[in-house]
C-alpha cells in the first residue's frame, strides 16, 4: 500500500478519535466502559503499519483533547502512552506475524497491543502521573473490568473490519492466494 494511503487511512483514523468518543460519551461513564478511541487507533496500526499507528495514538487523543475536551486534559498523558502503544504494537505483530490465515494473525495483533498497552498505559499511570496513589485493584479495574465492554466490541469488530476492507478491495489482501483458494 502506498504511503499516500496510508496517510489518508490515518487521517480518517485520527478523525474517528475525535467523533467516536462524542458519539459515547452521550452514554454515562461511555468513553471508559466503550474505549471508543481504541478501535480506530488498533485499525490504523493493524491497516497502515506501526508509524502509522503511532502517529495515530498520539494524534487521535491529542486533537480529541483540543476540539471536544475528551479526553480531559489531566487524562491525556496516560492515554497518549496507552493509545500510542495500541498502534505500535498492533502494527508491530501484524508485520511480524505470517500466519498464513488473516483470522489468527489478527486476533494475535490485537490481543498482544490490548495487553501491552494496557500494561504501559497503567505503569505510566503509576510511576508518572498518580504520584504513588496507583494501586493493581485501580488498574485491574480501570482497564479491565469497567473496559471489559470495549474489549468485546474490539475483537468482535475489529477484524471483521479488516476483512470487510480486503474483501472491498480498499485495502490489499494480507493473503491472497489462500483467499482464492477459501473462495
């Protein structure tokens, strides 16, 4: 895929961080039970690649933070680690993984960038931005519990994205020949 696609992929993305969390965040305690600024920042990185999906992370909540106040400024580091991770690390997997079906490859993406961001996003949280007040029960809950919706919603529509997409030809098949082959 061309860097000009690429690019604009990533500015649909980096949109989406601004207008999904507006959409959620007309639900009660949306934004932390849907994590919708997660799944265009995870599909940038798995679509694009991990520059992108960097650049994506720390964009997408940065101009959401200066348009619409969401995130809350007090709330922007811990989120721009996170996210940043998101994209990295999915972008990361994906180039590294060759599993020769699309399914596992990103299931496997998604769940290794969920993780480690999540761990990252919570350490900078400790060590950096709570002054010590960080406790495993406020992490665990944060990212895990209160999130778990988010995370469903993750893996239930983000690969399915991604096939959709290929199968759309908007962006070019992982596998190509396995996928005349399933046709």
């Amino acid at each position: 895929m061309s860097t000009t696609k690429r690019s604009i992929i990533t500015a649909v993305c980096i949109a989406l961080c601004v207008v999904l969390p507006m959409a959620f965040h007309a639900i009660p305690q949306g934004g932390s039970i849907y994590c919708p600024m997660h799944i265009p920042v995870l599909l940038c990185g798995l679509i694009c690649g991990w520059p992108f999906g960097l650049l994506c992370g720390l964009a997408g909540p940065a101009l959401s933070s200066v348009l619409t106040q969401m995130p809350p400024v007090a709330y922007l580091p811990s989120m721009l680690v996170e996210l940043a991770v998101y994209g990295a690390v999915s972008g990361l997997m994906m180039q590294t993984l060759k599993t020769g079906k699309l399914y596992p490859d990103l299931y496997v993406s998604l769940i290794c960038a969920m993780l480690a961001g999540r761990v990252v996003g919570g350490l900078a949280k400790a060590a950096i931005f709570s002054n010590g007040d960080y406790s495993m029960a406020a992490w665990t809950t944060g990212y895990f519990a209160t999130g778990l919706p988010g995370i469903i919603i993750q893996l239930a529509l983000i690969p399915s994205v991604v096939f959709a997409l290929e199968k759309a030809n908007l962006i070019p098949m992982r596998y190509p020949a396995c996928e005349e082959a399933e046709a």
